[in-house]
C-alpha cells in the first residue's frame, strides 16, 4: 500500500501535467519547486520550469538554470536543445541558438516546429536563403500552418531577389495565413506592421493591432504596435509630438535625397547651423510646453483603446474606469496648470517670496511625477 507521502507526490505530479496542459505558467512556477524537491533529476518539472520561466516576464535566469538542467538529464531530447535554442534567442545570442537547433533536429529531422524555429533563427540572423530552405522543410512536415505561412511571409518580405515579395503581397501572404487559423494574433500583429512601417497607414495598422490585442491584451508587442498606430494616426498626437513626426520624415527624405538629389544636400550644409539652431529651440519649446500634455493626452486615448481592445485588467481600476469625456476634461484642466507652472517657476524675480518658486517647482514636480506613473500604467510589465 502506497504511503500518505507517495499519494501526496502523485498527487503533485497529477496537478502539475494539468497546469502544463492549461498552459498556467505562473502555477507552474509555484509548484514546479515542490516537485523538484522530492525529484530533483525530473527532466519534465525543470523543461517545463524552463518553458514557464520564458512565458512570465522572460525570467531568463531561472529558464536558463532549468534548461540546462533539462539538457544534462536528457541530451538526447530535442525538446531539450529547443529550450535552450529559445532561451538564447531570448538573450539575442542568435549562434548559440542555431547550434542548440541543429542539436535538435539530429534526434528529430522531422519535427516540423523545429523547422519553423530554424528558419526564425535564420532569419533574424539575415540568412533569407537558408531561412526558405527551412520553410519548405516546415510546410513538409505540417502543410497548412499558421505560423509556418506567417514565417514564409517574413522571409520572403526580406529577401534579396527576384522572389522578394512587395508590401501588398506581403499583405495577402499574411491573409492567407490567417485562413489557416483565423484566430492567430501573431500574423495580425505582422499585417499592422507592413500597414504602420510600409504604408504609413495608422488606422488599418490600428485595426489589425486591435484584433491581436483582442485576442492576447497581455502580450507586450500587441500593445506596442497599438501606441504606435494611434500616436501615427492622431492628429492631435501628431501635433504635440512633432519632433518625432519631423525628424522621422526628414530621414525619410534624406534617404530619397541620398539617393536621388544628393547635390540637395550638399546646398544645405551651409545653412546647417542655422538649421540646428532652429530645431534645438523647437525641441527645448516641445519639452518644456508640449511634453507633459502629450503624455497626458496619450494616456487618455491609449488607455482607452486598450480598454476596448482587450480589457486588460491593469486599465480597470481607479481612473481609468472614468468616462472618457470625463478624463478628457481632467486633462483640459491640467494642462493649462501645467503649462502656468512652467512659466511661473521660469519667470519669477529673484525679489518674488521664495514660496512662490518652491510652488511653481512642486507643481512640475508633480505633473513630472503624474506623466512618469501614467507611462507606467499605459505599459503595464
């Protein structure tokens, strides 16, 4: 008969492949410690430790201490060499992770997730000839994927030949993917990219970085690419963050010039100076007045967007459950306090009490602090 300590540890062991199956990587953290102290040579806790550890937060110390557990009790399993290919990926150590990968396809040559991850390595490290070879060994192995059509999109977006598809064949490789699986938030993720990066078009990039943030509001990309199309698409946005918007366009240009009209640039070079003075008072205008209002009026439209996006839970409590018109006129309200504060503290006599000063420094102290905690809230970790 089995002791109370035996049914107590297959009991765990039960609990814990539920929380891997449930994909609950925070649990999985809690009681992965649990088993390991009965078992500490349990090649599935610590895989599984390693995958959670990469899930939550991107612990990579602790998935790297797991991993390479993993590795010792099994080198012979692919999944182990994957891991650690993921946590090197992870820690941008892109040729450690082809070695770990080309490890594991030694004991699984078939492993069409292998593949895909072999392609994204390459990939990143720029080897688009060796990243479509990994394609075609991925669509092999598993012919209507997601995630391998998504990976062959990128690929060839990038590639240096005739095969080089343009943005709005990139766009179709894309929908194609999503026609395997229409829920796959990564692929609507890239699609707002091409629209945001290539087409300048915030309110599609918008549309398609809603969708995404629907279906996953945690992941931190999704939100990422959500900021950025409704700073781009705005028009108030645009305006307050006009050094952004102008220095991006003048690269842009530069680039065309560069290219075309360089003797456009070299007429300018002696009016630099002059051009230099003009954008440095600009920039110290935009960070003195404009700075602290942008931020509050970003808050208020990204805030709200996430709420619809996906109601993520840290834009459901105190403020932000205001209306929207409501933290509109919060913000019409401050702004002018801002901006008067500003002006009092620059402007104030030395013979002025010095309370006045100390009133008009705490009052952009504050707002400072007000900015900086509403940045931390619009980008919960």
């Amino acid at each position: 008969m089995a002791s109370d300590a035996e049914v107590f540890s297959d009991k765990l062991e039960r609990m814990f492949a539920h929380l891997v199956e449930a994909e609950q990587w925070e649990r999985i953290l809690e009681l992965g410690p649990q088993l390991l102290s009965n078992d500490p040579e349990n090649w599935f806790v610590h895989a599984m430790m390693a995958q959670a550890a990469l899930e939550v937060d991107e612990k990579l110390k602790q998935a790297r201490l797991h991993g390479n557990a993993a590795l010792r009790i099994e080198p012979e399993e692919s999944f182990s060499h994957l891991l650690m290919a993921r946590i090197h990926r992870k820690a941008n150590r892109l040729l450690d992770a082809k070695r770990s990968l080309l490890e594991a396809l030694k004991f699984e040559p078939e492993d069409a997730d292998l593949w895909q991850e072999f392609g994204w390595n390459c990939y990143q490290r720029g080897d688009f000839i060796t990243a479509r070879e990994a394609v075609k060994q991925a669509r092999s192995f598993k012919p209507n994927d997601s995630s391998i059509e998504n990976l062959a999109t990128a690929v060839a977006g990038l590639a240096d030949d005739e095969s080089r598809l343009d943005v709005y064949d990139q766009i179709e490789g894309y929908e194609r993917a999503l026609r395997h699986d229409p829920e796959d938030a990564t692929v609507m993720h890239n699609i707002g990219q091409v629209f945001l990066q290539d087409l300048d078009d915030g309110k599609n990039a918008e549309e398609w970085f809603r969708k995404a943030a629907q279906i996953d509001p945690n992941q931190p990309q999704f939100r990422e690419g959500l900021i950025a199309a409704i700073r781009r698409r705005d028009p108030i946005l645009r305006v307050l963050n006009f050094p952004w918007n102008w220095s991006k366009r003048a690269f842009r240009v530069g680039e065309r010039w560069q290219a075309k009209k360089r003797w456009l640039i070299i007429l300018l070079i002696p009016l630099s100076p002059i051009i230099g003075a003009l954008l440095i008072s600009g920039l110290a205008i935009w960070a003195v007045f404009l700075f602290g209002p942008a931020k509050l009026y970003e808050w208020l439209t990204v805030t709200e967007a996430m709420k619809k996006a996906g109601g993520v839970s840290s834009y459901n409590r105190g403020i932000h459950r205001l209306p929207f018109l409501l933290r509109l006129l919060i913000f019409l309200s401050i702004v002018p306090v801002f901006i008067g504060a500003v002006g009092w503290f620059f402007t104030a006599p030395a013979a002025k009490a010095d309370h006045d000063i100390i009133i008009g420094g705490g009052s952009i102290v504050a707002m400072a602090f007000g900015i900086w905690w509403s940045a931390k809230r619009q980008n919960p970790s």
